[in-house]
C-alpha cells in the first residue's frame, strides 16, 4: 500500500513541476528550450524508462499548451475527429458495409486509362536508389556520412544500443568537426518504448534477458548510445518533445542539404538485418525541400539555426515524384493514399506490417468492387503478438471481399504502394491510424517513370509468392476480433 501512495504522490509531483515550468516560462516569455534526452544525466540513468518516459510526456505536453495554445487546441480536435471517423468507418464500413456488398467481379484482363486524378502535376525530378537488401543500405548510409563536406543532419525515431546503433553513432562522431556541423533530432520516446533485442549484443558484449527487456531496462540503458553521442565534440543532438503522445516516426539523414537517405529503416541491427524493408537515396530539388523541412523543425525543437545554402549539383533523373508529410493536424500522407486508391482502376498493391486503418481497408474493398487487382503483403509474425492477432482478422476481412493477400514468412518492415503502374508511394508511414493520423512521417509519391516499375520488380513482385497467398480463411479466436478493434482505433 505504501509503495502506490509513493507511486500516486510522485505522480502528482511530476505532474507540478512541469505546470511549475510552464507557467514560469509563460510569465517569463522564455522560447522552448532543447529537449534533453532521458536517462543521459546521472540522476535519471538508472531510473525506471515508464517513469522518464511519463515525465517527458507531461512536461512536453505543458509546455505545448503553454508555448503554442492554438496549435494544441487543434491538435486536440484533430485527435478527436480522427478517432470519431476511425470509429465510424471501423464500425459501418468495415464490420456492416463489407458483407453487404455484392460478388466482386473478375480481375481485369488488361490495363485501363489512368484515371485523370491519379496523375501527378506537381512533380519534380529526382534520382533515385532504391535498396531491399538491407546490408547494401548500411552501407551505402556510412559511406554517405563519411563523405560529408560541411554538414549532416540526422533525423531519427528509434536507435538502438547494438552494433548497428554504435557504427552509425561513430561514424557520425568521427565526421563531426569545426567545419562539418553534426545535428540529430531523436524522438523522445520510442528508445524508452522499444528496449534493445534479447538477441543483440551491445559493443561491450552485454546481452539483455528476455526477462529484463520486459521490465527493469533502465532509461540510461536504453538511451545509452543516444547519450554517449551527445557528449561528443561538435555533436549537436536534441530530443524531439512528444505532446499529447504524439510521436515522430520520421527516419532522414541528410548530406550537405544535396542528398539524402530515408525509408522505414530505424537505427538498429533488427532494421537492417533481419526485417524486410525497402530504404532509399535520393538527390534533386526535393532534398532541398526536406532541408528547409529540417532546418524549420530544428528551430522549433530549439536547436541553433543554421546558414543553409540552397544548391541543388547536376543529377540523372530516373524518377519524378513530390513529398509527402504527415502531422497532428495535416494529413498529407493519409489523403494522398486515400485520393490514389479511390482512382485506381487497374491494380493497387499495398506493402505493410501494420494495415490496420479503417479508412484503407474499406477503400481497398471498394477498389475490388470496382474490378481493381487489389492486393496486400503483410504478415502474421511480427514482433509483436497483437499486431499479428489483428493481421490475422484484417486477412480474413480483405480474402472475404476479394482482395488477394499474401502473408510473408517473417518480419516485414515496409511501407509501400503502387496503383495502376503509375503511382507510387515510399517513406516512413504505415497505413494505421498513428501514422496516417497521430504521428509526424515522411515519404515520397512518386509519378509515371522507371522508379516505380524498379520498385515493382524488386518488392511486389518478388512478394506476390503464390506459396505465401492466403486461400482459405484463417482461423480466429475472440483475442483476434478484440486485438483488432483496439487496433484499428487506438494504433
């Protein structure tokens, strides 16, 4: 009893010191400061990372309301209406609309007309790489950060204490210098969320029981290679403030503002050598945009400003495309997949672990009654338990409306699309309700060219396995339908 009245009155205590600082920077007209990372500070290292993690929330979100009022107001709203329109498309469209619906009809025979819709306007060229095989990736990474001339800005959601985490961490420390500026914006939680892989070792060989990344990895053990960069010359490195829970699940590296590195591929071995992803390169006018991007999310997130140049070197266009982001409160990424699937008319392929909105179940089942080739890659046996229980119900739901699904053999960590052969979507988000709605992703949509017929080849195709195709419906237990509600309304 004494221990949950200590818990409940250190509770309380966060909760007013962080309204204590928000008040006192309101009254002070103080600007936000840069965020520090949990669990770096002696006082924090071997503290529980539930309790740093809840700390950061409150105080991040304080700091929010205080600092930019109207902008959490309409965070606030945009929660609510995305959960109010989750909830209703979860529950008429999915769970009534989809039985009611009459036979699909069959599968096109050959290509149609694009629809007019689906055809970009607002393209720019690019070059562009594409990279499955996620050793290629790696290194293709460190050999970007080790070129660098001038300046390397990193944004990142997950880094992990193993030996992918620490190589790209010293590369980027040995690159950092008075002429070649190093800055990292980390998100703020999702080190304290994930904890290091039982089955990855750290560089001083410790591993981590199964036991202990369940319960007792400490905030400093799960930031240490976080914490260890910030503490080298001429390493600027800021936690990015999470309000309102919202996360950032963004991954960039960008080279002297003239290349970048992105896709769904986090800091960690697990991302590069054991789940299936897709990172790519790209150079051209777009990287410049994701400069202005990150130079205006580092100021906002306190960080010093930086002169950036603009200067876009001669490059070989192989595709055109145009970005896409998502935030709180706009919604980029969600409306452009939705747009491209309700004007499918040939195909429409999706590629993703967590296919759980409401939104994109219901239009690909839409698609199909249209005639459209409808078909998704996902899988059964993710890391996580309740992501596979509401896979297995979203498999069934999509066999049932005729969509084709394919259940890939493993960890998948891609985030893809491709409809009618002339659009297509690589990036950061998946197609749940926290990244569509909730957190802040990046991507890019790219139009008619050969970086979309590149990626068919090299990802859809490939998984489009007749022997990982779903005939008959999987089994189901009351644990699936519940995991997959709580899903496709709370994740």
């Amino acid at each position: 009893m004494t221990t949950h009245r200590t818990d409940r009155a250190g509770r309380r205590g966060l909760g007013r010191y962080c309204w204590w600082l928000a008040g006192l920077a309101l009254l002070t007209g103080s600007q936000t400061s840069p965020g520090q990372v949990g669990g770096c500070t002696p006082k924090d290292a071997d503290s529980s990372r539930y309790r740093v993690l809840t700390r950061q929330l409150l105080c991040d979100t304080a700091g929010e309301i205080t600092h930019h009022p109207l902008r959490a107001g309409a965070t606030v709203l945009h929660d609510k209406a995305g959960w109010f329109g989750s909830v209703g498309r979860g529950l008429i469209g999915k769970r009534i609309a989809m039985h009611l619906h009459r036979t699909p009809s069959t599968m096109p025979g050959c290509p149609v007309d694009l629809d007019p819709a689906l055809v970009e306007t607002d393209l720019q060229p690019a070059s562009v790489r594409l990279y499955r095989d996620g050793g290629e990736a790696l290194a293709v990474l460190e050999k970007m950060i080790d070129s660098a001339a001038c300046r390397i800005d990193v944004l990142m959601y997950l880094w992990e204490d193993d030996a992918v985490g620490w190589s790209l961490a010293r590369h980027l420390a040995a690159g950092a210098g008075p002429d070649r500026r190093v800055r990292i914006l980390i998100d703020g939680g999702a080190n304290l969320i994930f904890v290091p892989s039982p089955t990855d070792e750290s560089p001083a060989g410790q591993r981590y029981p199964v036991s202990t990344q369940q319960r007792s990895v400490t905030a400093g053990q799960a930031n240490r290679v976080v914490c260890w960069l910030a503490q080298q010359p001429y390493i600027e490195l800021v936690r990015i403030r999470n309000p309102f829970g919202h996360f950032d699940h963004r991954k960039l590296v960008l080279i002297d503002g003239q290349a970048a590195w992105a896709g769904g591929r986090n800091f960690s071995y697990p991302s590069f050598f054991v789940r299936h992803d897709v990172s790519f390169t790209m150079e051209g006018p777009l990287v410049s945009e994701w400069q202005v991007g990150f130079e205006r999310y580092w100021r906002g997130q306190g960080g010093s400003p930086a002169c950036i140049e603009e200067n876009t070197p001669p490059f070989a266009a192989n595709a055109a495309g145009r970005l896409v982001e998502n935030t709180p409160t706009q919604h980029g990424l969600r409306h452009a997949l939705y747009h491209a699937i309700d004007h499918a008319r040939s195909f429409v392929w999706l590629e993703n672990p967590y296919l759980c909105d409401n939104g994109v179940i219901t239009k690909l089942a839409r698609a199909r009654r249209r005639g459209v080739d409808a078909r998704v890659v996902l899988t059964i046996q993710s890391d996580s338990d309740s992501i596979n229980r509401t896979n297995r119900v979203t498999a069934n739901r999509l066999l049932a409306a005729g969509v084709r699904v394919y259940l890939y053999p493993g960890r998948i960590h891609t985030k893809a699309a491709e409809v009618d052969g002339c659009w297509a979507y690589l990036g950061s988000g998946n197609f749940d309700l926290l990244s569509l709605r909730r957190n802040h992703e990046l991507g890019v949509v790219f139009g008619p060219g050969p970086i979309v017929a590149e990626l068919d080849g090299i990802l859809f195709q490939p998984d489009f396995n007749p022997a990982w195709e779903l005939r008959e419906p999987l089994p189901l237990t009351i644990h699936d339908y519940t995991a997959e509600m709580l899903a496709a309304f709370f994740l």
